[in-house]
C-alpha cells in the first residue's frame, strides 16, 4: 500500500553512428529482441532521445517488486510505516502537485475535437487545446537527454483482467520507480501482458520526473521539474507523454491520462462510454 501527502513546506536529430552507439552501451535487462517489432521500435526510439543509462523491461515479478522498493528506500523517497506491512510512506516536493489543470493537453489537429468553442474574450473551462505538432517539438526538446544518470523502466500494462475482450494494453516509458511500483498495484503489470499483446496495438506512453542526473548534479529524494510541466494526450494516434512531476495522475498514466482522457476516444471509435470514478475506502 502507498499514502502519497504533499508536504506543507524540435526533438534534436543524432547521427545514426551516435545512436548504435548509444543503444549498444545502455545496459538492459533482458535483450531487446525479446520484444516485439513494435514494442521494440518504441523503446529504442524513445532510449535514444532520453538517454537512460539503463533500459530495464518489466516481468511483474515478486522480485522485481522488492528490488524497487528497497531502491526507493535508500533514495529517501519512500518511508516504510513499521506499524503496518507492506505499507509506505511518500512525501512529494511541495512543488509537485495534483492535477495542474492548465498543464494537461489534449492535442488534436481541430481545436473543436478537443473543446467546445467559447465566446470571443472567454477561457474554456473544458480543458486546454494545443497543436500536435507545437506540442511533439516542445517535448522533444524537454526528452532530449532527460533520462541521463537513470534508468529507463518499460511498464507493460493491461487496464482490465489480462486476456478479457474488454481490456487494454499500454506501454509505459518512465524514469520513476515510484511510478513502476504503483502501477504494479494500480494495474497488471509484467510479461504476460508482452504475451498477450504480441505486435498488437497499445497505448504507447512516455514519462520523465525531467531530472537528468550528472556530473555537479546529485539525485534528490523527489526529482521534479514543475517549472517545464506538461501532461500531453494524442487522440488521434493513442499517445501520451508526460514531462516533468512524479505525482499521481502525472505520471501513472493508466490513471486519468489513459482511462478517462484516451479511452474515451477509443471508446467513441469502438461504440462503447469510458467512464472514471474515485473509490475511497474509509
């Protein structure tokens, strides 16, 4: 279990040598091969913006589990509760919050697909419009380089039973044990969801806390970059990208990027209501 509190206090080209040359220094958990063609285009496209030192690929299990949380840890950015099992603490920046509203986009090419049209002089209160292609070259440059001195973790997960009809599959990239660990708990993660998609379609999604590590520059218990937030959404080609807060709906994109914002696309292309409540347990 996680008790999260807040506390009180154009992409940039590589010459192809560059790139080989990056893929075959990054270390990774298990050979890229193992994946398929698409999963495996994804990851390596995405490696060779962020520079990870390493590419970890998810397999879900028990150990994996606990090598993440004793990560975190020792980083300071968990705090086990030694009253209860199994159950930690996490103090994000007071920086990083929920749910920044003006920092979550849906970019689609007609501004109408995304909000309704407003009378001249008044701000939609419906959500904020931007255009894809503004949009993929501010991240570009925001991912450029951001995962240095981490590791890139690849979060194969299945937002319903693994196998239902009804469920479906992502791809998350991100730099964040945090976030791998909650999404262990929030969804399935691990290989049988690899298994199962095979080279089908998924919702292809990339996060960064956006805290590049190096030389003079030493991690932090909360890595955050809120200065540069942007929580972006690509209906048309089922895409998110997430730049710069560890917290919540952020950066665990299967949460409200991924089952209300995306699927309610997805749900209008396939005839079905994608709908999202809070389940609080008192």
């Amino acid at each position: 279990m996680f008790r999260r509190i807040t506390a009180i206090l154009p992409r940039m080209g590589r010459p192809a040598l560059a790139y080989k040359r990056m893929i075959s220094t990054t270390k990774t958990s298990a050979p890229l091969e193992t994946l398929s063609p698409s999963v495996r285009k994804f990851v390596e496209e995405n490696a060779k913006l962020c520079q990870p030192d390493q590419v970890h690929i998810c397999d879900g299990s028990e150990a994996e589990g606990k090598e993440l949380i004793d990560k975190q840890l020792v980083a300071g950015r968990l705090i086990k509760l030694s009253q209860y099992e199994n159950c930690y603490l996490a103090r994000t920046s007071k920086a990083d919050v929920a749910r920044v509203e003006s920092k979550t986009v849906i970019c689609t090419d007609k501004m109408t697909d995304a909000i309704p049209i407003t009378a001249p002089g008044v701000k939609s209160s419906l959500g904020n419009w931007k255009d894809p292609k503004e949009t993929r070259q501010l991240t570009g440059e925001l991912f450029d380089g951001c995962m240095k001195g981490r590791t890139m973790y690849v979060i194969p997960f299945s937002m319903g039973p693994l196998g239902s009809p009804l469920a479906k599959i992502g791809i998350q990239l991100t730099d964040s044990e945090y976030v791998v660990s909650s999404m262990r708990i929030m969804t399935r993660v691990g290989k049988k969801v690899m298994d199962i998609l095979g080279d089908g379609h998924f919702v292809r999604c990339l996060h960064s806390v956006g805290y590049p590590l190096g030389p003079g520059r030493e991690d932090v218990p909360w890595p955050c970059n809120p200065e540069n937030l942007i929580v972006s959404h690509f209906p048309a080609t089922d895409e998110i990208i997430s730049f710069g807060s560890g917290y919540g709906g952020n950066s665990l994109l299967g949460k409200k990027c991924f089952a209300l914002r995306i699927a309610s696309t997805i749900a209008r292309r396939e005839g079905w209501l994608a709908e999202h409540m809070l389940v609080s347990v008192a």
